[in-house]
C-alpha cells in the first residue's frame, strides 16, 4: 500500500514513515498543504494521514475542498479531543479521526479497518482461490499449510487481491509499492511478481502476464 503523509512535524512524520515502511508500506511524506497537492497531482495513494494545523493552511479545509474530486481515504491526525473537532473532521469528510499523542498500533489499526471498510470487507482475510490471504498475519493458509510472507509480497499480493481481474501496470505497482524517493526499477516489479507466483503456485489463483500492459490476478472463484 502507498500512503501519504501530511505532517509539519518533522520527528514525528520520520516516525510514522519508519514505523509503516517496516510493514512493507511505502509512505511519502509532504510538510505542508501545497506539497501534499503536488504529491496527490503526480501519484495515487491508497490512504492520506492528514494532519491538522499546518504552516499554509488548515487540513479540514484543504479535506473539504478536495473531497469532491478525492475518493482516497482519509484519517486526520491532531492534537485536538474535543468532541466538536471529531465531528467536524468527519462531517468535512475524515473516515476516521485520532488524537496526539497516539501509540503506533492504534494507527496502523486504524488504517486497516478504514482500508477494509472502503473495500466492503469485515475482516483482514481475503479469499484468493483455494488459500485465505492475511495481511494482518502476514500469511497465506492452504489446507493444513501456513505460509509465510515477506513484507514487500504480502504488500504487492494486497495490491492484486484488491484489484482481482484488473490489468495493473508495472508503474502502477510501483507506485503502490515505492515511495517517490525510492530509487528502484520496473525489473524489481518483475523479481517480486515471480518470487508471488512461486508462492501461490497451485492454489487457484494465478497472476497472468498481460502483454504490452502488465499483470492481472485471476482466481478460480469466478
């Protein structure tokens, strides 16, 4: 998954980056309002942790101005508790709201349940052919046989669990892999998607080559 963070605090937003990207989440970070457009103008994210108080503006409402061409979830982070601050983040569109100080579980809870409920989902497991796929756990389960995931594959194979029967480009993968400042090539795309073929090799569901385009995840459920 590929995030952005919107974050004037420069400890806490190397914190929050450091603390994701060891899930395998690539996270790229703006200080201020004018750099989180320019990032929204060149990149697709999966999830924004906008915070509040800014030095060119206010996050709620760069939220409600955008969320009529922003479909992207948000969770707004901010020192204020109030119950008045809540609700006006939700009304102005936050899917969800947590206060500072805030422990690293609780986030990364929180963006689980906002990315499972903008996919229709109740549960961190994803039914892929014949194996159950858990982010969370880091695994897939075939039969009696548990499998251990990297961190960068249970990423990309969320990527394609998400996107089942869609054509995804190379650098529409990394995108949703990298963060921008990543120096990596379109090669590494194809060493991550044969070392997931390997892994899901007989449990009804393959990733096809899609010539000239990309890749595509079909599964047996169909």
């Amino acid at each position: 998954m590929r995030y952005l963070l919107v974050e004037d605090n420069l400890e806490l937003a190397e914190a929050v980056v450091n603390r994701l990207a060891l899930d395998g989440h690539a996270v790229d970070h703006a200080a201020s309002l004018a750099e989180a457009e320019d990032c929204l103008a060149v990149a697709q994210y999966d999830l924004i942790l906008l915070d509040v108080m800014l030095p060119d503006g206010d996050g709620r409402d760069f939220l409600a101005r955008s969320r009529a061409h922003l479909e992207t979830p948000v969770i707004v982070l901010t020192a204020r508790s109030q119950v008045s601050d809540r609700v006006g983040a939700l009304d102005q569109g936050a899917d969800d709201y947590i206060t500072k100080p805030f422990d690293f579980s609780e986030l990364e809870a929180r963006c689980r349940a906002v990315l499972r409920r903008r996919g229709g989902e109740a549960r961190n497991e994803i039914h892929l052919g014949d194996a159950v796929f858990d982010p969370l756990a880091g695994n897939l389960r075939f039969g009696a046989e548990t499998i251990d995931l990297r961190n960068r594959e249970i990423r990309l194979l969320e990527v394609f669990a998400r996107h089942k029967g869609q054509i995804l480009s190379k650098s529409q993968l990394m995108d949703r892999l990298f963060s921008y400042d990543a120096e990596v090539t379109e090669n590494a795309i194809e060493v991550y998607v044969g070392r997931l073929r390997r892994r899901i090799g007989g449990m009804g569901v393959r990733i096809e080559t899609v010539r000239g385009l990309g890749y595509r995840m079909e599964t047996t459920e169909a």
